[in-house]
C-alpha cells in the first residue's frame, strides 16, 4: 500500500444536499448563463467574481457559500474549471421534466466528468467516483468503513483503477489507526449523499451494492430494506418541523444551536429506513438542524437524553465534545413522542460503539 500523508483525502463541497431543488437548479443555470455569455474571455479572478455576483443575485447567501456552490459545480463535473465549458447534457439536466430523469443525468454528469481535486481554476483528471465504482465491481459490494477507506487513496499513485480485497482492508486499517472518520465526518456524509443519488447504485443499511446484485441477493425484501422517502410527505414533515420552530422562536432555525441558518435539514431521529410508515413522516420522529449538526446526529456520533443533554459516542475527539459541550436541547422542543424516539437514537449510538 502507498504511503501518503494523513491529510491527503478526497474532498468534497457540499453547498447542496438536494440537486432537484430550486437553489441547485437556479445556480447551475446561472453559471451555464455566465459561461455562454462570456465565453472568449479568458479565466482570471476578476471573472470568477463576477460569476459570484451573479450567483448571489439569484441564491442570496454568503459569499462563501456562493464559492462552494460554485466550486461544487466544478467538482460534480456539471461546470468545467476555468470557466470555459460545460457538460454537454448539462441543459438536458437543467429542463429535465422529473426528478427521476435527472438522477440518470446526475449519474452521467458525475461518473463522466466528476473529480474532487478539480476547483474553480485547478483542473484534474483524478475520477474518484470512477474508481470507487470499479472497486465496487471488484468485490460485489462495500462495507461503510471500505466506503470511507477508498478516501485515503492516492488514486494518481496507482497503476489499477481499484482496490484488491487485501488492498482495501489495509486502507481499512489505516482509516481506523487514524480516526478519520471522527475528524472527517462532514466529508464522509457529503460522500455517502452523493453515493444515493446515483442510479442503478443502493445502500442495503450501510452497505453499497449495485441495484441488480441487491435484488439478486436479497430478493423480494429488498424493496423494505432501500424503502423510499415519499418527497411529498417528506415535504410536509419538513414544514412541520419548520412551522414547529416558528411557533417556539419566532423563525425557523437549528433546534441545538438557535441559528437561522439559509439551508436546515430535517434529521430523522429514529432512521428512516428504520421507521414504519407512520414513524417515517412523524414530525416528532425528527428535529430542524444544521448541516453539521445533522451529519453529527445522523452517523450517531452525537444524541441526547430525555432533558436535552449532549451525549457524544467514544468516536468523537476531546476537541469536539469541548466545543459542544454546553449545548443542549430545551425542554420546550422534548415532547414524550419524541423523547421516545431519542431512547431508540441513543441505543443506535451506544451499539455502535460496543461494536466499533
């Protein structure tokens, strides 16, 4: 195995969960806009802000945020670095008629032109989703831990385009002695959102199969097991959630940190996967977060008990558990439904580190 620096990992940015919503959508738009307007000129900095002027008039956000979006534009393979081109079905994405045709587009985009060494004005042709899916092929399926060990490898150092099974288990063991998951833990769920947008790709609890293998192997079962969130429901449940916090505090905003952040996230407590159908759309069953505390809450490294107190699991660094240690939930938002639902979180949360 080659020896590479901690530090050196695939990155991600992840200004958007959601590549259906109108935000993604009238982002990408603007670009390839800026892009056919302005394409004889040559990259320089002053045109790059200009494009994130452009950006900022249509998704007003910080202008930090405007560079991630952009820039995970460029990662996703949907805009070319150095702002000269585009995916050629980058069009067909922006006027697709449903959600469904999209994810096969995303999947294109992404497996044909994706690298997340690319930026704004840095162009690479490292294909880290490429070499996953080959390593995929390789060994039928991939565990989370092998997930998060292939963002270790320094595919440019390689001669094959994918882990052997001996390979990946060294690169396993590597990840653990190193704790990357607990410093990385926004790149590892950035990583696992892309993977579940891409067609013909399905997680069976945390592992990663290819859609016909999945139905091979676990037959008629398989369609309880990847159960689907209705986007409808998923939509009330969210405004639920949302219309909950304006009641509590005035505005929507992160329940643990009281922040009123642009981009909130409706977290489920006991998983979806996990819920029955009742459970899965319950407004209780969830809590308006922030995309960080979510990642936090949804990989069970952080829960809480029936008064609000911050628990961390055994994987979390001291650093962490010191910044957040003096949030809490209050009582107003810890309903006997929900507190329910926590006591199932918290068992996830310690079985997971009994095993871990």
């Amino acid at each position: 195995m080659q020896q590479q620096n901690y530090e050196e990992y695939w990155k991600l940015t992840n200004a958007f969960t959601d590549y259906n919503g109108r935000k993604f959508l009238d982002t990408l738009k603007t670009c390839v806009n800026f892009v056919d307007k302005y394409l004889k000129e040559e990259y320089a900095e002053t045109k790059y802000s200009r494009l994130q002027l452009a950006v900022a008039k249509v998704n007003p956000i910080s202008l930090i945020s405007v560079r991630k979006s952009i820039n995970q534009l460029v990662k996703l393979g949907f805009i070319n670095p150095f702002l000269l081109s585009y995916h050629p079905q980058v069009h067909d994405y922006i006027n697709a008629k449903t959600n469904r045709k999209r994810e096969t587009l995303l999947s294109k985009i992404v497996y044909s032109n994706s690298s997340f060494n690319r930026a704004v004005n840095k162009n690479s042709s490292i294909k880290q989703i490429n070499f996953l899916i080959q390593t995929l092929i390789e060994q039928g399926k991939l565990s989370k831990d092998e997930i998060i060990a292939l963002m270790l490898v320094d595919i440019e150092a390689r001669t094959e385009p994918f882990l052997t099974a001996y390979e990946l288990q060294e690169y396993v063991k590597k990840a653990k002695d190193e704790d990357f998951v607990s410093r990385k833990y926004n790149q590892v769920a950035y990583l696992y959102n892309l993977l579940g947008k891409l067609d013909d790709l399905v997680f069976v609890k945390d592992d990663l199969y290819f859609k016909e293998d999945a139905q091979q192997i676990f037959g008629e079962d398989l369609k309880a097991i990847i159960k689907r969130r209705d986007p409808y429901l998923h939509r009330l449940y969210k405004n639920q959630l949302q219309e909950e916090c304006e009641e509590l505090y005035g505005y929507p905003m992160c329940v643990l940190e009281k922040l009123c952040y642009p981009v909130l996230i409706a977290s489920h407590i006991k998983p979806f996967i996990q819920s029955d159908e009742n459970e899965a759309y319950d407004p209780n069953n969830g809590l308006l977060l922030s995309r960080t505390v979510d990642s936090l809450f949804d990989l069970k490294y952080i829960s809480f008990t029936d008064d609000g107190e911050m628990l961390f699991s055994k994987r979390v660094s001291e650093d962490v558990k010191r910044f957040w240690k003096n949030y809490r939930l209050e009582k107003t938002v810890l309903n006997i439904h929900r507190t329910k639902y926590l006591a199932h979180h918290r068992n996830l949360m310690f079985t997971i580190d009994s095993i871990s």
